[in-house]
C-alpha cells in the first residue's frame, strides 16, 4: 500500500476517533474501539509519513503508546501543572488503566495480522 494511502486511513480513523469522542458514551466502543482504533491511526500515520517497514513501524507505535499510558501512571498533567489544560489532558490522558495496555496490544496485534494478511493475499 501506498504511504498516501496509510494517510488517507489515517484520516479516516481520525474522524471516526472524534465522533467517537463526541457521541458514544457506552462502555464497550468508546473505552475499547477508541483506544484499539488510536494505536491503528497512529501506525498509519507512521506508515504514511516514514519508510518503516510493518514490525518496525507496528512495535514503535506499541512503545510509544506504553510510554504514554505511563506517563498517565506518573500523573505526568499533575507534575505539569497542565490539569487544566484540556488539549493535553485529551492527548496524554489522565488516567493509568492496564486495559489501555491491553487495547493498544490488541491493536496493533490486528494491524501485524492484516499486514500479514495482504502480504499473503498477494
């Protein structure tokens, strides 16, 4: 696939990511689609903005997304003083939770498998 097309995915994931912000307040999409759905958005991005090939690519966005959920843990917008900054308590997150660890890995579990998938539909 084409790095424009990883962007174009990328865009779309990102406006399925704000209506999901904006108007699912359930305990099963939001929670768990919304954070399966960022790791994938940002794999793309990554994708169509660099030459890294998938398990590259695919383990730098898992890490990353680790470190950010860790920085949560820290409390990293209290040692801050950025409580009452709304970008960045939506971009960093407030909150440590292990099932943000798990949604991530789940999501970049399915991106390695559909890589792999359209490598071997070929």
């Amino acid at each position: 696939m084409s790095r424009r097309n990883y962007l174009i995915i990328a865009l779309v994931i990102l406006m399925m990511e704000v209506l999901i912000a904006l108007y699912v307040h359930d305990e099963l999409v939001r929670p768990w689609g919304g954070d399966v759905l960022v790791v994938v958005l940002l794999y793309c991005f990554v994708r169509g903005v660099t030459r890294l090939k998938v398990f590259a690519a695919a383990w730098a966005v898992l890490v990353f997304s680790w470190f950010i959920e860790s920085l949560q843990y820290l409390q990293i917008i209290r040692i801050l003083r950025l409580e009452g900054n709304a970008i960045a308590r939506t971009i960093i997150g407030t909150t440590f939770s292990w099932s943000d660890i798990v949604a991530y890995t789940l999501g970049i579990v399915l991106v390695v498998v559909v890589e792999a998938g359209k490598k071997h539909a070929l």
